[in-house]
C-alpha cells in the first residue's frame, strides 16, 4: 500500500468519524417538543416512572401512585408556571430520584451515558493498534523452518506418485 493511499484511508476515516460526531450532537440537541398541554403531559409522565410498578412509566401505568403522578403533573402543566424539565425535577424532589425513568445526563448520572462510549472507543481503538500489529509483524516471507517443511511435504509426494 503505497504512502498516499494509506494517507486517504486515515482522512476517510477521520472524515467518517467527525460525520457520526455531528450527527450524534445534532441528534442530541434536536429538541422538537410537544406543544399542547396533553402532549406535555403525555410527554413528561412517558419520562417518569410508576414509583409502585417495575419499569413502567407512569403514562402505561395504571397503579394509583402513578395516577398521582399524572394529576399533579396535569395541575403543573396547567398552572404553566413551570417548564417541562421544572416539573420532573419537582416531581423527583417530591418522590425521591428512583422515578426518573431515564438517568440525568449532568453530574455523576452522566456517566451511564459517557462510559459506554468511551468503552466502545477503546475497543475500537485497541482492536486498531492489535490489528496493525498482526499486519506489520508478518513481513509475508517464509521461514526456513516452512521452507523445509513445504520441500519435504513435496518430496513424499513426489514418491507416492512415483509409486502409482
């Protein structure tokens, strides 16, 4: 592989992983919220969890702790004192930090986001340095050792089709 080819191949991939970055933070920061006050509702009890139930939100919910919930965040989205984000937080002051169906992504919870991609990342990368070691430390050429096992290999063969 010649010196230029292996320079497109490292912007290719430079290129390629700078791309899957900006779609991941466009992703990220997308926001395209619910604008009646149902669809808030619905929005907000789909991100709280049924303090009662096991992994379900208190918008599958049907247990009455979850339908606490549901009408305290009603009263909240109604009095439109409060923002989306306002409301869970009084709701997870009230109820403890346990009914947050999804982690926060600030402080030491953003680390259930953060450490698998960086696990993923050093996998790749290791898996890259492991791979260009294997390639570079096989040069392509025999060993005297092979060598002398192909020549021998042949020679019985030579002698059993001399013998038919």
């Amino acid at each position: 592989m010649s010196k230029s080819t292996k320079l497109n191949n490292k912007y290719s991939w430079i290129f390629m992983a700078a791309f899957a970055s900006a779609l991941l933070i466009f992703g990220g920061l997308r926001d395209s919220g619910p604008r009646s006050q149902q669809d808030r509702i619905d929005a907000i009890t789909m991100r709280l969890a049924c303090p009662t139930c096991q992994g379900e939100s208190v918008y599958v919910s049907r247990a009455s702790a979850a339908e606490a919930i549901r009408a305290e965040v009603a009263r909240q989205v109604g009095s439109g004192l409060r923002t989306d984000d306002e409301t869970i937080a009084y709701i997870e002051q009230r109820f403890g930090g346990q009914v947050l169906l999804l982690p926060r992504s600030s402080g030491i919870d953003s680390l259930v986001w953060a450490l698998p991609i960086a696990a993923l990342i050093c996998g790749a990368a290791a898996l890259g340095v492991v791979f260009r070691k294997w390639r570079t430390a096989d040069d392509g050429a025999a060993s005297a050792e092979d060598s002398a096992l192909v020549e021998a290999a042949m020679a019985s063969t030579n002698v059993t089709d001399a013998n038919t």
